[in-house]
C-alpha cells in the first residue's frame, strides 16, 4: 500500500505544480482493484504540508481503513 499512497501524493504534487489545485482544493486518488483499497489526498490538508504517510486507505464503500485524517 505505501507503493499506491507515494503514486497518489505525487499525482497531488503534480496537480498543485500545473495549477490544477489551490489551497486544499481538488485531489487526485488512487486503486488497487485486486484489494479492493483507494488512496485519496486527506480534505483540508495543504499541499505544501502534505506527506506521502497522510494519504488515507478506504475500501470501496467508504470505510477508512488507515490514517488519522478526514477523506
């Protein structure tokens, strides 16, 4: 899973670096099908404080399966 929050942090980075995202506004996520697990950018977080560790795990309903931050 660190593999799935790394590619999702950076895909984060690169939206703020095209100016795609300001603020805490707009994310990227990411799955892995085979576990059932998305990767998504937590809400309220600024991307210059960001790490690859806050990207929070959820099952496909919605249910947080790691981290401490809000989805």
């Amino acid at each position: 899973m660190e593999e799935l929050k790394e590619a999702v942090y950076r895909a984060n980075l690169e939206l703020r670096d095209r100016g795609l995202a300001i603020l805490t506004w707009g994310n990227a996520s990411g799955i892995d099908r085979e576990r059932g697990v998305v990767a998504i950018k937590p809400s309220g977080v600024a991307y210059d404080a960001m790490r690859p560790e806050d990207m929070v795990l959820v099952d496909l309903d919605g249910k947080v399966l790691e981290g401490t931050l809000r989805p």
